[in-house]
C-alpha cells in the first residue's frame, strides 16, 4: 500500500505542476525535497563531499561535482520552466556551450545564425574549429540560407533568437520542419527570451542553453549557465560531458539564480513594458537612425515572434548618426549604466564593438552591421519616464 499511496502522490503532484501557469512555475515548479524543516528556500549546501553509513548505503549524493542538492534544485527548476527532461547548471553561459559541443567530434558539421553573442563566436572559431569542428554562418531566420549549409556531415543548428546585436528572430519549427529526419540537433539560445516568454523545446528544439547570469538571475550578481535536454537520453549524455568536465555551478550561485527565478515573470513583464516605451520614443529621435526590437510592428520577423513566443522581451540595439553621438551618449548617461552583460533589474548599455563583440574582424562586424554608431540597451525595471529622460539628455 505504501508504494502506491507514493506513485499516486507523484502522479498528483505531476499534474499539479503541469496545470500550473509560468507565472506559477516560477515559485514552485520545484519543491525541496532533501529536509524537513519546513524551509521556503532551498538550502544552501556548501559541501564538496558527503558521508555514506556504509558500502551502498547513501543519501544518492557523493561529490558536488557530480551533484549536490542546492544546484539539483535550480536545474530542476529550469527544465520544469523550459518544458525538458534534465537541466544541468554550469559555472558561466560559455561553460554550458563548450559542454554543448563536447557531443560533437572532428569533422562534424554546425550551422550557426551569422549574429551571435561575440564570446560564442570566439569560442567556435577557435575551440571547436582547433577541435576539427566546422561552424557555417547562416542567416538563420531565412531557410534559403540554411539549406546553402545543409550536407551529410551537419550534426547541428545553433540558433540564437533573437540574436544579439541585431534582433533578428528565427523560425524555430520551421527550422526542425526543415532538419526533420536527419541526425541533426536542433540548439537554441533562449537568454533573451527565458522559458517566461518562450519554450523552445515545445517548438522542436534538442537542447535550450542560457546564460543564467542575465534575466534567470536577474540581478547582476553573479554568473551562471544552463542546458536543458529535450529527453532523459540526451540528457544522460550531456550529465556524463558535466561531471567529467567538471564546469558546474556552485551551491551558493545556484541559491542565487532559483532566488532570481521567483521574481522572473514580473521582471520580464515589467522590462518589456518599459522596452516597449523606449523603442517607440528612440525611433522619434532626430539623431537615432534605426531601432532593433522585436516588438516593434515594423520588424520584418514580427509575425514569427507572434506566433513561437508569448513576448518579445527587452533588448534593444540601434544606430545613432556618428560615433561622436554613441560616444557622447555613452559619458552623458546617469540612471542607465554602461556596461557590458543584461537581463538585471538596472537598465544597462553596451558598445558592441569594443565590448560583446570586439573580437570579431571588423569586416565580419560591418557585414552585420555592427558598428562604431551600435549601441544595445538592455532595459530594467526602472520607471521608464525616468529612463526616457535619461536618454534625451544623453542625445541632446
């Protein structure tokens, strides 16, 4: 009888869970299991080894490389929110993708939107392409250009959408509709959107990574990275990459991005309501001369935003009329910060081409329209009136 009152206890709770809306999800997708003292935060777990009362007899923890209970909790979390089999929480968003590319060998094909995060960039032009792996850029929300790619050696699509600097927003079906029946995995940056405002796995991704240290976190304060496996048997896979590579989040860390995750949904809607404002006012600017965000009507990739996500977030990139101006604008700045990093609570900007992408070849970085007049605003909860202001003084 005992056994049965505990499978029906976790069918219930399973479908507890499932009913949830995102809202609630990230409160309590997860409970902690591992004491009993009524708790509401998880522990903090700051042991490297536990102790065993004898030859297999444990408490199913060992080593906290291999797991501990404070950064079990939040990868739990993360793949409850994601909609995956298993998360795994690593040290930084770059230690999470050179986990990624670790089930990948020497001769082995990727295709990889052409407009990435710069430290992505750098990593596969030199990590996978010193490891044998060939990285094709493609425009990767147009089909055409991924299909140019597509051979028998590509094992992966690596999207980022939108991506950043430059907002551009893929089609993630239509992207597995395109790779369906070929041994292709199908990867997707979701760090702008968050599970809160898109779910990836739902849409036919393989793997969902993120930089937990921006909006999962959410309060710049410290560094985190995530991958979620769409089934338990890649994600048997990539526990085996973890544990042996040995890139994971600490405990205190992982305490500090499930504390980040409960204030994600009203964080997230507050941020796009206020980015919402400051693009419609950047594009009345005399000295503004374009204005990238994936909620404005204009935007070429609105419709495909519409209808894979339920927001579009709050990155915003545009070009002023001269560096003189993005270098003004940058000195003048008072509430908004310059500096490089997003998705916290403060307003921050950042000067692609000497900080995100600064290592990219300038003639690469002017293809894609990363240049000197570039400037990315990652946009908090801040009053926007006050945010607004800000940036007419910055540009008067």
């Amino acid at each position: 009888m005992k056994g049965c009152f505990s499978i029906f206890h976790l069918i219930r709770c399973c479908a507890i869970i499932y009913c949830m809306r995102k809202e609630t999800l990230c409160l309590h997708a997860v409970q902690d299991a591992t004491h009993t003292t009524g708790a509401v935060c998880v522990p903090i777990y700051q042991t490297a080894t536990f102790s065993r009362s004898g030859v297999g007899e444990g408490t199913g923890y060992d080593y906290s490389r291999v797991q501990n209970p404070t950064r079990e909790h939040v990868e739990k979390l993360v793949a409850a929110l994601e909609g995956g089999s298993d998360g795994l929480a690593f040290s930084s968003g770059m230690a999470a993708i050179a986990a990624m590319m670790e089930l990948f060998s020497p001769g082995d094909e990727i295709i990889a939107s052409d407009d990435l995060y710069g430290g992505s960039v750098r990593f596969f032009d030199v990590i996978s392409k010193k490891n044998g792996i060939v990285v094709h850029y493609a425009d990767t929300s147009n089909l055409f250009s991924i299909k140019t790619y597509l051979t028998d050696r590509t094992k992966g699509v690596f999207i980022e959408t939108p991506t950043n600097p430059m907002m551009k927003v893929t089609d993630i079906a239509a992207v597995k509709q395109l790779i369906a029946g070929r041994d292709i995995l199908l990867m997707v940056d979701n760090t702008f959107l968050t599970p809160y405002f898109c779910r990836p796995i739902e849409l036919g991704a393989d793997i969902v990574t993120h930089s937990g240290t921006k909006y999962l976190g959410g309060h710049n304060d410290t560094l985190a990275g995530f991958l979620v496996a769409a089934t338990g048997e890649l994600g048997e896979k990539l526990k085996f990459i973890h544990k042996t590579i040995g890139a994971v989040l600490a405990p205190f860390d992982a305490y500090l991005i499930t504390r980040g995750i409960k204030t994600l949904a009203i964080r997230m809607e507050k941020s796009q309501h206020n980015a919402g404002i400051i693009a419609a006012w950047l594009k009345k600017h005399p000295k503004v001369k374009k204005v990238y965000y994936a909620g404005l009507p204009e935007h070429p990739d609105i419709e495909v935003s519409k209808k894979q996500s339920s927001g579009f977030g709050a990155m915003i990139s545009f070009s002023v009329d001269s560096a003189e101006t993005a270098h003004t604008v940058l000195k003048r700045i008072k509430i908004i910060l310059f500096a490089e990093s997003l998705g916290g609570v403060e307003t921050l900007m950042t000067y692609p081409v000497t900080q995100t992408h600064s290592y990219i070849p300038e003639a690469e970085r002017l293809a894609r329209g990363i240049d000197d007049t570039l400037l990315r605003l990652s946009v908090g909860i801040e009053n926007a009136a006050d945010l607004v202001e800000d940036l007419e003084r910055a540009l008067a």
